[in-house]
C-alpha cells in the first residue's frame, strides 16, 4: 500500500515537473521575441517575462524535479518492487533517459538565468526546437514505463519524432503563409 503512495507522489510532480519545463521554454520564446518590441513594450513585456519565469521556475519547476526525484529515489531503494526493477534492462535504459532529463533541466537553468540578465543567447526559432527535448524525453520514459521493454520504446519515440517534424513543417509553412499576407 505504502508504494502506491509513493509512486502517486512520484507521477504528480513528475507530471508538474514536466508542465513546468514546457512552460518554461514557451516564456523563453516570448521573452526573446520581446526584445524586438519598441519601447515602453519592450521593458514592460521583459519585466513581465522575468517575473512570470522566476515564479515559474523557483515555484514549480525546481521543488517539483527535487520532490519527483525523491519519491523515485524511495521507489526504488527502499521497496521491494523497486529493487527488482533495478535488475530489469528497460529501467537502465528509462534512468539513462532520466539522467537526460536532468541534463536538459540544467541547460534550461542556464537559459534562465542569462534571460533574467538581459543575455540574449538563443533564438526563438532554437528555443521552439528545444522545447522538443523534453517532450522525446516524456515519450521515452512513457514507452519505457508502460511496456517495460528496453525495445519497444523506440516506435513510441519514433512516432513523436515523425509527428514532431510535421509539426515543424506545418509551422514553416504557416510562416510563409503569414508573410506573405503581411507583405
């Protein structure tokens, strides 16, 4: 019984963790292309921007990545059921995944912080590519968790890759389409 709490408690602030990098890399976006608006915009969007990602990211964000791994982290070390699936090739693979998550949570930590001192690094265009990252990763650890199988999850992340590039060209194709109508 006690592990099914635990893991409830581990797929909320995962499910939150997740939310919060997505949203993140969305006021990124906004916040790049801020920078392009005349004054007084400008600072009154980019003001807003830095206060709604530092709320964002010191609210939600960090403790939900901290809780999420802690409930993992008593998952899989003081269970039994944990212990076994240490043993198992897919949870290798779906930790290896997770370490990703770490690496990308990281980076977007980067961004945040140049953002918040006015350095402009990325474009908005990388940061829509980026915003991808996490969702292959989401795909993955998904796949990973419901098939248990350190194969199968391959089609399932395949499958958001393909989905991910029409995407990309659906969004292309509308940009031609808006600049068109605008010139």
């Amino acid at each position: 019984m006690e592990y099914n709490y635990i893991k409830a408690l581990h797929l909320i602030f995962v499910v939150t963790w997740f939310a919060g990098l997505f949203y993140i890399v969305r006021l990124f976006v906004y916040h790049i292309e801020a920078n392009s608006k005349p004054s007084p915009e400008k600072e009154i969007l980019i003001k807003q921007y830095k206060l709604m990602s530092y709320r964002l990211w010191y609210i939600i964000t960090w403790p939900s990545a901290v809780l999420a791994s802690i409930f993992a982290y008593w998952m899989l070390f003081f269970t039994p059921t944990g212990n076994a699936w240490l043993t198992q090739p897919w949870m290798h693979v779906k930790l290896t995944f997770v370490f990703l998550l770490y690496l990308y949570h990281l980076k977007c930590h980067q961004i945040f912080k140049q953002l918040q001192r006015d350095e402009v690094k990325h474009t908005t265009g990388f940061m829509r590519l980026w915003n991808e990252g996490a969702t292959l990763i989401l795909f993955a650890v998904v796949f990973l968790v419901i098939l248990k199988n350190a194969i199968n999850w391959i089609f399932g992340v395949l499958g958001i890759i393909a989905f991910s590039v029409l995407l990309m060209l659906g969004y292309k194709f509308y940009k031609k389409i808006r600049e068109k109508n605008n010139s």
